[in-house]
C-alpha cells in the first residue's frame, strides 16, 4: 500500500525545474516542495510524495533557484536616465569624477526616510525583476543615517542582502563624508547590530584604492574587520587601466597591490574585478576571492568580459547591474545578454578566441546569476541552487508571451529565457519559502504608492540641492537637442 503523502507548505507541479545542483539536473516535469522555509523535495513528478497547503500548477513554466544581484548601489536608484546626460562617455575618470559632485549634492539631503523611500522603490524594482537577494555598497557617508534607511528596506523586503558599509576619505570626498578606518568600522558594527539576520549579512567595505588618502587604511580596515568577525568588500575597479597605480609608485596590477596590503587573506568579495592583468587570475583563484561582473561598464570601456580566464580558473562569477546610474534596466536576463556580448566583445578585440567549452552560453549564465550570485554574496550554504535543505527561494518564469515565443517544441526555452526574458516573464517569487511576488506583482508592497512615494522624494531633494539646472530641459517652452518641447 502507497504511503500518505508528506503534507508540506507548498507544493509546486509540473514545472521544468532547474536545480542548478552538483549534477546540473533538470527536471523537465518536475516538482519542487517547500516546508518550513527550506526545500523538502524535489524530483520528476513521477516521484512526488507531496500534498501542499499550497499547490502551484506550473505547468509550462520554469522554476529557477533565487537569482542575486551581485554588484549594486541601492540609493542611486535616484540618478535613474543619467546615463544619457553624460553620454558619451570618452573618459570614465573624468566621468566618476563629475559624477560624484551631483552624487554627494543628493545624497547629503538623504536621511534614513528619504533612503528608506528610494531603496524600497528599487528592491520593488528588483523583486519584479526575478531576484531574490541584492548586494550594497554604500559610500555616501555625508548622512549617517542613510545606510539605515536604506538598509532597513532591504530587511523589511523579504529579500537577502549582502551589504557593505564603505569607509571613504579620499579628497575627492566632500568632508563630511570621510572618516578614519576605525571609525568607519565602529559604524559598520553598529549596522550589523541592528540588521545582521539569516537573511542579511553586513560587511566592511574598501571602495577602492583611490578612495582612501592612505593605503594603508586597507590594512586597517582589513586587519579590523578580522578581529570583529566582519567580511570585507572592495570594488575591485581601475578605470585608469594601472595608471593610477604607478601613478602611486606601484607597477603592478590592482590584484597585487590589494594583496600587499592584506585584502586576500581571506576569502573577500571582490567588485567588478576589472583590467586584472593574465597572472591575477590565478591570485584570485588561489585567494577565494569571490568576484562579481558587471557587463554594462564594460561596454562604456570596450574591454569587454574575459569570463573564459576566471572560469578556466575556476572561478563562477556572478553578475550584477550596477545601480541604475549605471544600468537602467536592472533585469538579470538583460544583464546575462550583456555578459554574453561581453565575452565576445573582448575576444574579438584581443583576438584570441577560448576554447570551446569556455564560451558563455545560456546555461553558464543562470549559474552565475543563482550559483555564481549566492557564492560571490556568501550564501552558497543557503541558496543559489533547488537542493533538499537550502533555502526555499526560486523564482517561476512564464515564457507563454509574445516577447518569448515559439520556443522550438521547448528545446529553445532556456536560450529565450536569457537572450529573449524580461521582467513580464516573471510570475512568482519566493524566498526562504515567502512569496514575495505573484503574478507578476508585489504581495507585501502598494506599488503605486511606492513610486510616488519615490518621485516626491526626488522633487524634495532636488529643490532643496539646487539640481535642476543639472536635468535635461525637456520641458515646455524649451529646445533640447533640436526637439522643440511645446
């Protein structure tokens, strides 16, 4: 006689499952159970011993494990369309630096409700993206309490973070912005203090070299991130392609020159990881620096994304936006095209194609998106792929649209998912069992509200910081690049 079914919180059916697990199994019709927060089964639906609380048909639909946003800024969801302002970007130096005047002028009028108001508007915007945990770096120090705000959206989203608490005092930093490596660690452990969770994990941040006066601040930050159990990001970016280095007396790569000062003793998220020069690859490696790529800035350099050198290495990197100052669009299947066309652009500009198996393709872009992602964030332990005992976070994908069909008899569907998705292909989201996200929009949130929220704040920042006269003029009565605004 057939056992009972196990009764389970929520059950779903009839999906093609992608595990992303050790074996890369994909369960064509396949089921996934969830009970008590975690995965309690998964397996072709032959096999299913479940009943739930809750059963979801997925028939004809994808079930991904959570995706995470590796590399992001969350409050400047603010400078969204900026990047048409600037363009064309010739000189990305000169950029950053002009950058941040506008930067600092907003962010000083950022208290922790104004950041609290704008992050929620781009975690809305991440959820109905399809991800389910987001990394942080925050740098504008000029108010304190702006990582709270910030921060404190991100714990009452429902989504993972992992979250830095950047210490800055480079002179290109207005003076209420810097601090000294001990005092910037005091804030961070306060900041874990208050939102340090299963879900969220605070670390310290180096936002790069060029942001602290005295290198020898990394050692300090470093050395006392150790002795408080604390991580350590940096933003592993040197727009001026070792320029800047020698420039400091120093005439190796950015890898090296972190390691001289202590960074890669242990395993440390590693931002971006641009212009690494052939032999920091293997630093990396051998280090466990946990590196997450962002494929839009490497089309505003032409360098394009060597994936084929970390993965021969083997390093998985994870993907991520940037924030929307540098990717409007924060879609992963957008940025996983991104990194694909990365990929091709550096070989052909080099011109020294990989080998076969090391050409990005749909497949090793969901598992830099889920595996990559939780492993780069530190929650490869809990996420990032559907295994029994791991964190109920999957996201359902519906390709039944217009923008994602025909698929081939199905035999295309993971192709289109990645060179074809977008957030309308997003159904559900769950993590650690919760659903976040149904039918394409928020369960927890009133998404009207949360965008006029948004563009009140903007207004009231922009008033009060004189910004205006920064903005495109399109507006009645003005001409702007030969259209006449009536």
């Amino acid at each position: 006689m057939d056992a009972a079914p196990r009764t389970v919180d929520t059950l779903i059916r009839n999906a093609t499952v992608v595990t992303v697990d050790a074996g890369r199994r994909v369960f064509t019709n396949g089921f996934v159970a969830f009970d008590g927060g975690l995965i309690a089964g998964v397996g072709p639906m032959a096999e299913c011993g479940f009943a739930g609380r809750e059963t979801i048909d997925a028939r004809g639909r994808i079930l991904l494990p959570g995706i995470a946003n590796a590399h992001n800024h969350l409050v400047q969801v603010a400078f969204r369309g900026y990047n048409d302002d600037r363009w064309p970007v010739l000189d990305i130096p000169a950029a950053v630096v002009a950058l941040l005047r506008q930067l600092h002028a907003f962010t000083a009028r950022m208290d922790e409700e104004r950041s609290y108001i704008l992050t929620r508007l781009h975690l809305l915007d991440l959820l109905k993206s399809g991800y389910t945990a987001t990394h942080d770096e925050h740098f504008t120090n000029i108010r304190k309490d702006s990582a709270q705000g910030s921060w404190q959206a991100v714990a009452d989203s429902g989504m993972r973070g992992f979250l830095c608490r950047c210490i800055v005092n480079a002179d290109r930093i207005p003076e209420a912005g810097r601090e000294t490596a001990e005092a910037g660690l005091v804030e961070a452990e306060r900041l874990r203090a208050r939102f340090a969770s299963d879900r969220i994990e605070i670390a310290a941040g180096v936002l790069n070299f060029q942001f602290l006066n005295d290198p020898e601040d990394m050692r300090r930050i470093v050395d006392g991130a150790d002795a408080i159990g604390m991580r350590v990001d940096v933003d592993m970016t040197d727009n001026s392609r070792g320029a800047a280095l020698r420039a400091r007396g120093f005439e190796g790569g950015q890898v090296e020159y972190y390691q001289r000062f202590g960074l890669l003793d242990r395993p440390i998220y590693a931002g971006k990881a641009v212009s690494v020069l052939p032999h920091e690859y293997g630093l990396l490696a051998e280090h466990d620096a946990r590196v997450a790529l962002v494929p839009m800035l490497r089309f505003f350099d032409g360098t394009g994304l060597r994936i084929h050198d970390f993965v021969r290495h083997g390093i998985l990197p994870a993907i991520g936006t940037d924030a929307p100052l540098v990717s409007d669009c924060q879609s992963p299947f957008e940025v996983m095209r991104q990194a694909i066309l990365a990929q091709n652009l550096a070989v052909k500009r080099e011109r020294d194609p990989p080998e076969q198996a090391l050409w990005a393709t749909a497949e090793t872009m969901i598992e830099m998106a889920t595996l990559g992602g939780a492993r780069t964030l530190f929650m490869e332990d809990r996420t990032g792929t559907i295994e029994v005992g791991k964190a109920a976070d999957c996201v359902i994908v519906d390709l039944d649209h217009a923008t994602t069909q025909p698929t081939g008899l199905g035999r295309r569907a993971i192709g289109a998912l990645v060179w074809a998705g977008s957030s309308v292909n997003v159904d559900t989201v769950f993590v650690g069992g919760r659903k976040l996200l149904e039918k394409g929009r928020s369960v927890t949130l009133d998404e009207q509200k949360v965008r006029e929220d948004a563009r009140r704040v903007m207004a009231e920042i922009i008033a009060e910081a004189g910004l205006e006269s920064a903005l495109p003029p399109r507006v009645a009565g003005s001409s702007f690049r030969g259209w006449q605004y009536l």
